[in-house]
C-alpha cells in the first residue's frame, strides 16, 4: 500500500506561539580536510538550534552560473494571495513569471544541467503533475530521501560538537551525521544519506558528502531528478546579518510559494531581528548532469518548537488528492 505523509501546508495548522532564542563555481570545490586544521572553539560560528525556510518546493537559484531545475507550473501573485497559507507579504518584487505552483509540480526538463535520459525522467514526472496524479517521491513514500532532497524539509535542527555536527529535519526526524575533520573511507559502503566530512574554514562550515544509496525513489528534488551513486554534494553554511538575510529571502520568494506556517507547525516570526543562515551547495553526478550546479537556501529563526512529525499511511496526497491505492471488491478473509 502507498503510503502517504500530509507534506508541506494544511490551511487549519495555526501557527506555534512559543519563539525560539534568538542567535547572536564551475567546479565543485574540494572540502576534504586536508590542509584544513581545526579552529579552536573560541572561532567556531555557532549555528545551533532550530532553523525554518518558509518556501517550497524550490530552493533559490545561485546568484551566478548553473542552477537546479525549477517548476514551470506558475501561479500569479494574485491567485497565490488566495492559496493559503501564503501571506503574500513579499509580493511587490515578485516575478512577471509568478510563482511556483504548489499542487503542480512540473520541472524544467530543459534545463541545460540535465543530460537526456535524466530530462526525460524529469519530463515523465511532469506528465503525470499536470493530469493531477501525484507521483511517488521518499518523503510521500516514507522513506530516506538523501542528500540534497533532503533540504526540502522546512524545519532543520543543527546540533554542534567538537568532532560532529548533527543534523535534524522536522519530518519523520531524518538525522544525518557529519564527521569533522576527517577524511572519506577509501571504500564507502553507499548509505542513505552517504559519508558526510566537515571543517570550519573561517565563519563557514564545509560539508563534503559523497556515497549516498539509490533506492527505490531515488531523487534529487521534488521533480523527480535522478542521480547514481556518484552524486557528489557539497555545503557551505554561514550565518548572514539581518539585513542581507532579508535580500536573500526576498530574492527566492520573487518566484517561490512562501509559506505562512509548515505542516509541522514552524511558523515566521514576523519580530524576529537577528542573524540568518544560508546554505549553499553545489552538486555534481556525470551519469546525470552536464555540469556542477548550485544553489542556495536562506534560513530563520522560526516561531514554534520542535514538532513531533512522523509518516503515516493515508488514502489521500498533501493536497488532498485521493490516492488510487490498490484495493478489493470483495474481503480476503
């Protein structure tokens, strides 16, 4: 039987009352630790705590260069106004093109980066968006979506120790573990989400991830993109003032559904002054792509805490679409 999470947005959530604390390429850069070192604890940036980007399903495009593939099902600013749980409050640079259309999710199977057999895969998926079938993707499935699928996860955790960082996503509590200032096996036994190395180069933190499983569902975003086991994903995390948090929010949300409140109850914080975190990552796999591409994530603090959020068998899609699940006119027992 398919089974089903309630993703993304449910108009009847309210949003948490409680706040958080607030928080005072053309080639994939190598980010092995080599030649690296380790700083010492006094100059480690300190990202810990809860995370919130309020955008789905698209990550922002990176400021220069190639990019990931993006929905091509739009919606105007005016009709997103009416698509709860929008607030709209970014809509006076919002694109001519509008923004991504939540309940369609059609990926640019032209996008350059894509090599022909992964465009078609990505133009299949589309196919069935657009007759209103859903398609099967990890986190609609219940299982590990890997890095950088991952991502699309609205609420993230980091928890910060001298030889680890620990990652936490709000749904269905996927963990990932990076080891600090080491270096891959020589033989990585392919794994959910792969082996994860890391160091600090001044105010970033530099995540190298290669050896991630393909499984049933694999994919790269809610498009359907492929990968193999080559994929190759490298993130470089630094913290932003609050103002250049701001340009970078708003530069994504001119085409992206920005949302008022998660699924999991992470909601913005409309008071909330301090520092933002972005994400930056580039990617590589040549069984699939043309070329590395990038892209950035552009993360606050949320209201809300952490949510207890697990997958969940269910007769209907995260829109409310009944799913054809197999069934019998007659009882088998």
């Amino acid at each position: 039987m398919h089974r089903q999470r309630n993703l993304v947005v449910m108009v009847t959530l309210a949003a948490a009352a409680a706040t958080t604390p607030a928080w005072g390429q053309a080639a994939v850069p190598s980010a092995g630790p080599a030649g690296s070192g380790t700083q010492s604890a006094a100059s480690v940036p300190d990202f810990s705590g809860i995370w919130a980007h309020l955008t789905f399903p698209d990550v922002e495009p990176p400021l220069s260069g190639a990019g990931p593939v993006r929905n091509l099902s739009r919606v105007t600013i005016e009709v997103a106004r009416t698509l709860a749980p929008y607030n709209g409050a970014a809509a006076a640079g919002a694109s001519p093109n509008g923004v991504s259309n939540i309940s369609e999710l059609v990926g640019d199977f032209t996008n350059p980066i894509l090599k022909s057999g992964a465009a078609e895969v990505v133009k299949q998926h589309g196919e069935l968006s657009k007759k209103n079938k859903p398609y099967p993707t990890p986190s609609n499935q219940c299982w590990p979506g890997g890095v950088p699928f991952v991502f699309w996860n609205i609420g993230m955790q980091m928890l910060q120790q001298k030889h680890e960082v620990t990652f936490l996503y709000a749904n269905d509590y996927d963990v990932r573990h990076v080891h600090m200032n080491s270096a891959h096996p020589e033989h990585v036994t392919p794994s959910w989400y792969g082996d994860s190395v890391g160091h600090y180069e001044g105010d970033t933190l530099v995540i190298d991830t290669v050896g991630i499983k393909v499984g049933p569902f694999a994919m790269v975003d809610m498009y359907g993109t492929p990968h193999t086991e080559a994929l190759h994903v490298v993130e470089r995390y630094r913290l932003l003032d609050y103002e250049s948090a701001n340009e970078s929010e708003d530069r994504g949300e001119n085409e992206n559904f920005r949302l008022l409140v998660s699924d999991t109850g992470l909601a913005r914080n409309p008071n909330y002054r301090g520092p933002g975190l972005l994400l930056e990552f580039t990617v590589e796999d040549p069984g699939v792509f043309t070329a590395p591409w990038s892209a950035r994530i552009t993360y606050r603090r949320p209201l809300g805490s952490w949510p207890e959020f697990v997958c969940a068998e269910s007769t209907r899609d995260y829109v409310g679409r009944t799913i054809d699940l197999p069934h019998a006119d007659k009882p088998d027992f």
